[in-house]
C-alpha cells in the first residue's frame, strides 16, 4: 500500500511522516498527482489540468 492510500484512508500526515520520513515528498507529490477536482466526468487530477492548460496556450 502506498503512503498516498494510506492518506487517504484517514491516516495524518504526522502519522505517515513518523513512520515514512523519507517518504513524506512522494507523498506531498502524490497527494497532488491523485486527488481530484471538479465533479463527475469533468473530475481529473491537477496534473492533467495544468497539461489540458498549457495545451490551450500553444
């Protein structure tokens, strides 16, 4: 199980951080990378926003 999984099955940060403190920028990354915005099928991740983003602005 990943640090991120386990964030999200209700475990703190300063839990996570006691136990993976090599981890804890992984986790900061994944927190970013897998938590979704918006709702529905206009939901996605925020790395996918920023890459729809910069693809608008070409």
């Amino acid at each position: 199980m990943t640090v991120v999984e386990l964030y999200f099955l209700g475990n703190s940060v300063i839990e996570l951080n006691g136990e993976y403190v090599s981890e804890i920028t992984i986790f900061k990354n994944g927190i970013k990378e897998f938590t979704f915005t918006g709702l529905g099928a206009e939901s996605m991740t925020p790395k996918k926003l920023a890459a729809m983003q910069k693809e608008t602005l070409r």
